[in-house]
C-alpha cells in the first residue's frame, strides 16, 4: 500500500534530515544557499549555523512491513519548505496526502505555529514530534502541547531526526493515526499527480 506522507514544519526543524535519515533511496531534495537577499525572511535565530533552505520540496522512500498492518506499506515523504510565504506550496503538496508530520524545535516553537495551523484548517491528520536538538531544553508534553495549542487527541512525540530507527517509529505512528481518524475538515480531493511522483 502506497501512502503520501508530509514532513512538514518550521525553518531548520530537520525536515531534510529526517527524510535523509528514512529513505531507502537517494532522497530528491531542493536545498539552496541562503543569501543576503533572504535575511528579511528567514529568520535564523537558534539556527545560525544553517545556510541552505528547501525551497520546492524533498522526496523519498521508505517500505515498512508492519506487524499491526495487515499489508506492507511504501511511505512518499514529501518534505515542505518551512517558510509560510510557500503555503501555495503546501497546498499542492497536501493533496492526496493520508498524513503530516510536524516536527517542532522546542527553541523556536513558533516557527511550526504555521503547519499545525494549515494542517487543521485543511483537515488533514498530523502529529507533532519534537525533534531532539542537542541544547534543547525537554519540556514535558503538556507544556508544549499547550505552547503550540494542539489538541488532546492529536498524538505529540520526540525523536531523533538524524536517527533512522526513531524517524520510523514516528512515521508509524502517523501512519496509525491518520489510517483510525476520519478527516475534521474540508480535505483536498485526492490528486495523485503528486502521489505518482
């Protein structure tokens, strides 16, 4: 079963890296420079050292032979550009999407404020994971889910995005959310234009 998935999240969160870390092939990605030019937009607070920013999309693929899923799974991970000025983009790329995933840096919450926004506005099922930034503070779950204003129901985790094994176990239990939640909005009608990429 294929499934088209998002990475989705704020500037220099680690969508890149997650899905460099999962893909069981060379991902696609669209990074490029950071310039002067965009130093009015992209805010590099908490990620001084970053100097390249997606700028369409990331792509790659990972098989999983689940023991609760009745049948093996080929994951699309399509991973967003951070910046909200790109929401046209997430648009497009949401389509035929079951899920997204938002990773959060608890440094810099309010850089994923925007994708949880989207996701819930499009009714699309996500989940948050806090991904594991070395000088990070941990704050317990409540406090950020009650920071980035996410619903009870709506599961929130941490992981690794540099390590493989905490990368799949995340995108698992997206994928077990999104197959038990019905849509909560006006969902895009599918368009596999995207999804046979």
């Amino acid at each position: 079963m294929g499934l088209k998935i998002l990475v989705a999240g704020g500037f220099g969160v680690g969508k890149t890296t997650c899905i460099g870390a999962i893909s069981d092939i060379e991902p696609l990605n669209t990074e490029e420079y950071l310039t002067q030019a965009s130093a009015r937009t992209d805010n590099r607070a908490g990620v001084e050292a970053k100097d390249t920013t997606t700028v369409a999309f990331d792509y790659g693929r990972k098989g999983f032979e689940p023991p609760d899923v009745p049948q093996s799974l080929e994951l699309h991970l399509f991973g967003t550009p951070g910046q909200d000025r790109f929401v046209d983009l997430w648009h497009d790329l949401s389509r035929g999407a079951v899920g997204a995933v938002v990773l959060a840096d608890t440094r810099r919450l309010d850089s994923s404020f925007a994708a949880v926004e989207f996701f819930e506005q499009i009714g699309l099922p996500f989940i948050v994971a806090v991904n594991k930034f070395e000088d990070a503070y941990r704050y317990p779950e409540p406090a950020v889910r009650q920071a980035l204003g996410v619903a009870a129901d709506i599961p929130l985790v941490t992981c690794d995005a540099r390590v493989t094994s905490s990368v799949a176990k995340t995108l698992l239990t997206l994928v077990r959310h999104a197959l038990t939640s019905a849509p909560t909005g006006p969902a895009h009608p599918t368009d596999t234009a995207l999804q046979d990429a």
